[in-house]
C-alpha cells in the first residue's frame, strides 16, 4: 500500500521531521490529509495492520504525562507493522541528569527510526532534529505546538463540513498555555478558515492577533457566529493564579454551558482536544451530545498519526 502516490499534483513530501505546523505549506498540509485518507479505512478492516514500516523501530519519548497521544502513536505505529518502544522518563538516565541530547543520542544509537518526543521545553523537538539523523515528530513541546493534534482537528472539520476554507472557527479557552492552539491557527489559517480566539484577557493577550485571527475577550459576542467551537483544557498546572479568577467565574464566562449551546448555530460542530474538565469548559451533555465530535477527533487522531509516520519516514528514505 502506497498511499498519497495517486495525488495529482505530483506533490513530493521531502520533510523527515514535524516539528510543528508554523513552517508547513498549504499544500504539505492538504498531502497529510489525503494520506490520512488512505490510512483510514485500515483501521475498519479486520486485521488492522498494513506493512508499511515493517522492520521500523519507533520510540515513545515522554517527559511529560499522557495517555491518549502516547496511546495514539503506539497504535499508529503498530498499525503500519513498526516495533514500539515506550521510554519514561522516570526511569531513565534524564533523572540523574543525563542530557536531552544525550538521551536521544543514545536511543538514535540503538537503531531507531522515529523519535516521537513530547517535552514541557519549548523547542525541544527541533534541538533533538538538529542531533540526529532519524525522523524526530513533536508530540508537544511546551507552549509552543503539539502538530499532529492539530492536523488531526483539521482533518476531522473537514470531514464533517467537506472542506475548511470559508469556515468560522472558535478556539476557546486558556490560549496563552496551549500548543493546541498554536497548531490549530496555523492548520486552520492556511486552509482558508476564519480563526477567532476567545478568552479572559490574562489567558489571551493581543499579541496573538498577529497571527492573522481575531482575538474576542466575550464568549457571547461569536457564539452565534461560528461553524466549530474547539474548547481548550484550562491547564491547571501551568497557569498562575493571578491568570485565574475562580472555576466558577470561568464557566460563567467561557464555558461552554447548555446555555450558550442554545444559541449556536443549529449545525455547530463541538470539538476538543481533551482530556476534558466536564463541567468546567464543557458541560458532560454537550460533550456527549450529536453534535460533538470529541471521540471522532480520537479515531482521527489514529489515521493522521499513521500518515505523519509514514510521510517522514519515506522523507528518510530518500535522504539515506
């Protein structure tokens, strides 16, 4: 199985890394997406498994908690037939002070051909893509961007409206913490949808309308307007207090309660990267309700990172 081979455009994916969704092109973007197309029907067979990385070794690189991108691109790669190996941090030589470079170093050294690596340092992906030569992907690098989360919510808009550009999405919640939010503007922007940011002041400043969105401090004003509405995680452990009135103050405002549903568009698509804090930025109704589509963002998540692997591993082939 080759899939992606029959674009039309003759387009050639050359990058052996993803780092993030700032650097990639229009066109880069809408190749993962078809690709991920192709990948998609695997996981309805019976056997679920294609044999394009057989021989391959992934390694799962995480220095912060996560179940359900770890989870994710373990499967991923399985699917496509690449041996898995999870590396902890906690019982690794990182806790007696060994090197993040070190550390990839001597994992590359054992024959890896993926590094998927997450990191509470922003950059980090990149400073380890610079020290090796197998593929490095950013599974979330600090604040900065977690990109095949932001592929996989492109790639789920799309499916549900059949395109994206025209679309008006809101992204809403704790901005200034999220490298969700970070990958989602620059996926969706250059695909041609309207990007409105929504959230207090102190977790949205204006600075981010130079990144071509609109940044809306009054959840109300656009609730009416737009086609999705992704709500954030409020990341606990990394905002200030002085960022954070009250729980309750925050629901009141920015939460996306049975209320505010009522007065969205009658079509709205209602999506989030998870884990959720129900009741908190979502209630559980709407979380579960038909127009969510939290759990359709999960099975995605499997087809994209498919394709994400296969892309860059194909890259490194042609580099070798």
């Amino acid at each position: 199985m080759s899939p992606g081979h029959g674009h039309k455009s003759g387009f050639k994916w050359t990058r052996k890394h993803l780092l993030g969704l700032q650097d990639l092109s229009a066109e880069e973007i809408e190749h993962v997406m078809t690709t991920a197309d192709s990948f998609k029907e695997v996981s309805t067979r019976s056997v679920k498994k294609v044999p394009a990385l057989r021989g391959r070794v992934l390694v799962n690189t995480f220095f912060e908690d996560s179940t359900r991108t770890r989870t994710s691109f373990s499967l991923a790669a399985s699917r496509l037939s690449a041996d898995v190996i999870d590396f902890s941090e906690k019982t690794s030589s990182t806790s007696k002070g060994e090197t993040l470079i070190d550390t990839a170093r001597n994992i590359e050294a054992m024959g890896i051909d993926i590094i998927v690596l997450r990191h509470p340092a922003a950059g980090a992906a990149e400073t380890v893509s610079r020290h090796v030569n197998c593929s490095v992907v950013n599974a979330g690098d600090g604040a900065h961007e977690h990109p095949t989360q932001g592929l996989l919510d492109l790639y789920t808009i799309r499916e549900r409206f059949g395109k994206v550009a025209g679309l008006k999405v809101a992204v809403v919640g704790d901005i200034v913490n999220s490298r969700v939010a970070r990958s989602n503007i620059w996926a969706l922007t250059k695909m041609g949808a309207e990007v409105i940011l929504v959230g207090p002041p102190t977790l949205l400043p204006r600075t981010f309308e130079r990144f071509g969105v609109r940044v809306v401090h009054d959840f109300d004003q656009v609730i009416g307007q737009v086609d999705v509405i992704n709500m954030l995680r409020v990341q606990f452990e990394r905002i200030k207090s002085s960022q954070f009135p009250s729980v309750r103050e925050f629901t009141r405002f920015f939460g996306l309660t049975s209320d505010r549903f009522n007065r969205c568009k009658k079509d709205v698509f209602i999506m989030h990267p998870g884990p959720m804090n129900r009741g908190i930025e979502i209630s559980s109704k709407i979380a579960d309700g038909p127009q969510s589509g939290i759990l359709t963002q999960v099975t995605n998540g499997l087809a994209v990172r498919m394709a994400v692997l296969y892309l860059v591993t194909q890259a490194q082939s042609q580099v070798a």
